[in-house]
C-alpha cells in the first residue's frame, strides 16, 4: 500500500503548473493522471500510462461524479436553448426599457446581487448569475473575466454559510459523525469567524463600487477595450453568441422561467432526495434534475409558441452541448485527478505536517493554509472537507476549546483554495458560465483571492490571539 510522502504532492502541483504555464488544462491534468497512477501502482511510465486511461474510466463508477458531467453537457443545450429563443436579449431589453440596468456599473451589481441571492448551490448560482449577465458585460464592454471573478467570488462563499443547501447538509454531517451532539449550533456559531468567504464577498462589493483592476484583469480590460472580440481564443461561449439582432419574439420569459424553474427544483430536489429534510438530500440529484426541468420548460415555451419544431431544438441542445464538452472533459480529468490525490494521502499527508510543536496563536492560521494547500491540491473544497473537518474538531475537543472556530479556519481554507485552484470544479463552471478562458479566469482572480486570503490570515491569527 502506497505511504503518503512528499510525492503525494507531484501529480497535483505538476498538473497545477503545467496548466498556468501551457494553459493546457485537459493535457496538463492527463500528465498528473499518469504521473499519479506511476506512483501508486509503482510501475513504469508505459504501464502507468494504461492504468491513468483506467482511472479516467472508473470516475463513472460515482454516480455523483456521472450527475456532474452530464449535468454540465445538459447546461450547455439549455444555455444555447435559452440563446436561441431570444432570452437573454429580451431580458436585457427589459431591464433596459425600465432603466434598471443601462450603464457598465449596475451590470456588474447585477452579477454580484444575484449570486449573493440565489444561494442553494454553488453551480446553480454561477450558471444562473453567469446566464443573466454575460450579455450585458458584452453590451458593456467589460471584460468576461471580470464577470467569472464577481460570480465564483459570491457562489461558493455564500454558499458556505448557509446551514439548509447541499454545502451545509455535507458539513453537519461530517461534524455529526465525530460526536458532536449539536452539529447545526456548531455550524451556525462558525458564520460570523468564516473570514475568507466574508471578506470576499464584501472586498467583490468594493471592486465593483471602485472599478478596481488588478495586474491581469487590468489587462484584460486592455485587451477588450482595443479589440473588437468578446473574449480570448479557447474560451466557452455559444454559437448564438453573435446573433444580437432583437425581435418581437425576444422576451424576457423565455430566460427567466426555465432559471426561476431551475432554481425552484433545487430545493424541491434536495427535500425529495432528502426523505423530507432539506439537509439529507443529494446534491447531485437535485442539480441534475433542476437542470433538466428548466430544459423542460424552455422547450415547452418554444413548443406552445410554435417558434421551433423539435427537430430544430434537438439540433440546439446537441450544438450547445457540443461546446461545452470541453469543459466536461476537464472536469472529468480533474474528478480522475483528485481520486488520485486521495488515494495517494495528499491531503493527510499535509494535515500531518500541521501536527508537530506549534504556537496556540498559530493554530488557526495554519489550519486556513493547511485547508487551503489540500484543496487548490486536489480541487474540490468538499474532498478538503472531508479530510480536515474531522481533525479540526478533533483538536478543538482535544485542546479545550471552540470547535467552531477550528471549523471555521477549515472552510475558509477550503474554500479559497478552491477558489483559487485551476482545476477546481467551481472554478470550472464559473469559466464555462461567464463564458471565458479558463486559464485566463484563474489567472485575473489570483490577485483578488490572494488579498482576501492575507488579510483572512491575519484575521485568524487575531482570533487566535484575543477570543481561542
């Protein structure tokens, strides 16, 4: 059986790297698969090689995982359905004619506020706030990596303090199974001590109040602005992007019904899935399925309305679902992946690193860094959940002390590195929603995130100094 070691780290940094420098995501992910595979089953790079095309294929062994991949090809018809109707441009024209949204500004407030708003799940907020926006930040002239930043800076971060969604069933749940006998008071007495996402969320506000531009985002506004091209070469967007001519047809309802039905199963789906309860039922499911009812409505309008036959509207969905394949691709690898990393111990081997002599005050912060070093790792904020929310509650019981607070350094870490991480799935929707590069949206987000990370930093060493 492999030993977790240094090398646990190789296959999910080299991939990290190779991403950034290349901007190769499906190739750079497919070399950290391979070079995974060589060292757990410690073989030679040519069998190493057939055993990564194994684990590609065993990602379809999870149905979680299956949920997730189809539901981001089932997103991509429903996107090119709703574009196709005339749903965006009728929605923009409405909210123009009543002088709601008319200049660069208040676009992006409307990114902000209905990620900020529409807080079941994380996927669901970034491809409802991505959908409505993206035609306006085009209108607008602001560039779509501006639109990614606002949306996965108020997606996961919302998300996370929220006890009834699919984040909060997961968390209680792993703080029930390490016999805490009030897991939800648990939760909620972490909010308020959860700094990442709450800086976040309010430093995203003062970007938009301020125009603030960093490093590459500045640049990509550059770029925008002496370009007559919506986005970069290899970012995700739709075949009926270009078509902006407005009809009688383009009304608003044809996009906000089949998203109001999208966000209304959400619940519906967790609560079913749930036997009752909002906090038991399977995020996976409820997604998928919400995805599909709000197909289901966007083809009966076009259907009841005798604007597109269903030859027409199955020619839609497979094209729209064809230029979100790669996207699938990439999360599928990056699924393949972060097995991998688990099954290497990449993440038990950094939280052991946390568990030699360190100064009280330190504990929090290190934890943060530590959550966050797993999850830009592996990619998944939920897998970094799973390792470190048991050790963090462990050591809160074990040094006397507030376990929210040990959870809280935990989320917060988790979600940045998440945030942050270029084969992150969140990071990956929230490309694919706003419609550009993926590479280019981790890039302008860094410099954000890294702010919000310091400042979180510090905030739990403060914490740790005045209230642990």
């Amino acid at each position: 059986m492999y030993e977790p070691s240094l090398l646990s780290l190789l296959p999910s940094l080299l991939a990290i790297v190779l991403a950034i420098s290349t901007r190769q995501v499906i190739l750079s992910l497919g070399i950290g698969i391979w070079i995974g595979n060589c060292l757990l089953s410690e073989v030679n790079p040519i069998s190493g090689l057939g055993l990564g095309i194994d684990s590609i294929i065993r990602v379809f062994e999870d149905s979680a995982d299956t949920r997730v991949i189809l539901f981001t090809l089932i997103i991509g018809g429903l996107i090119a359905t709703i574009e196709k109707l005339g749903g965006m441009r009728g929605f923009i024209t409405y909210l123009e004619s009543r002088a709601w949204v008319n200049n660069p500004t208040k676009a992006k407030w409307l990114a902000y506020l209905t990620g900020v708003f529409i807080f079941i799940e994380s996927n669901i907020t970034l491809l409802v706030a991505g959908s409505i926006s993206r035609p306006l930040f085009d209108k607008y002239k602001i560039a779509r990596e501006k639109l990614a930043y606002i949306i996965d800076s108020t997606s996961a971060p919302i998300c996370i303090m929220i006890p009834l969604n699919a984040w909060g069933a997961l968390i209680i749940s792993l703080i029930s199974s390490n016999n805490v006998l009030e897991p939800m008071q648990v939760f909620i007495y972490a909010i308020p001590f959860n700094l990442y996402p709450i800086i976040v969320i309010l430093f995203s506000a003062f970007v938009i109040a301020w125009d603030i531009n960093l490093g590459p985002m500045k640049k990509a506004q550059e770029r925008l602005a002496s370009k007559t091209i919506k986005q970069e070469p290899g970012a995700f967007s739709s075949e009926f992007d270009s078509e902006n001519t407005i009809d009688e047809n383009d009304k608003a309802r044809y996009m906000l019904l089949p998203i109001m039905a999208m966000v209304f199963s959400m619940p519906a789906g967790l609560f079913i899935t749930g036997s009752g309860s909002l906090i038991e039922g399977s995020g996976s499911i409820s997604v998928l399925w919400a995805v599909l009812i709000a197909l289901f409505v966007s083809w009966f309008l076009a259907l009841k309305n005798r604007h597109f036959t269903v030859d027409v509207l199955m020619q839609v969905f497979f094209k729209g679902a064809g230029e979100f394949l790669p996207i699938a691709v990439i999360l599928l690898f990056a699924l393949a992946l972060g097995d991998i990393a688990n099954s290497l111990g990449t993440g038990i081997y950094v939280a052991e690193l946390a568990q030699e002599t360190i100064p009280f005050s330190a504990i929090l912060p290190l934890l943060f860094i530590i959550s966050s070093v797993i999850a830009f790792s592996i990619g998944s904020s939920w897998g970094t959940f799973a390792i470190m929310i048991p050790i963090a509650i462990q050591m809160g019981v074990g040094l006397s002390a507030e376990p929210a607070l040990f959870l809280a350094a935990v989320l917060s870490g988790a979600v940045f590195g998440d945030h942050a991480s270029p084969i992150s799935d969140t990071t990956v929707v929230a490309s694919m929603a706003s419609g550009t590069n993926h590479i280019e949206h981790v890039r302008t987000q860094l410099p954000y995130a890294l702010i919000c990370a310091c400042m979180a930093t510090i905030g739990f060493y403060l914490v740790g100094v005045f209230i642990l």
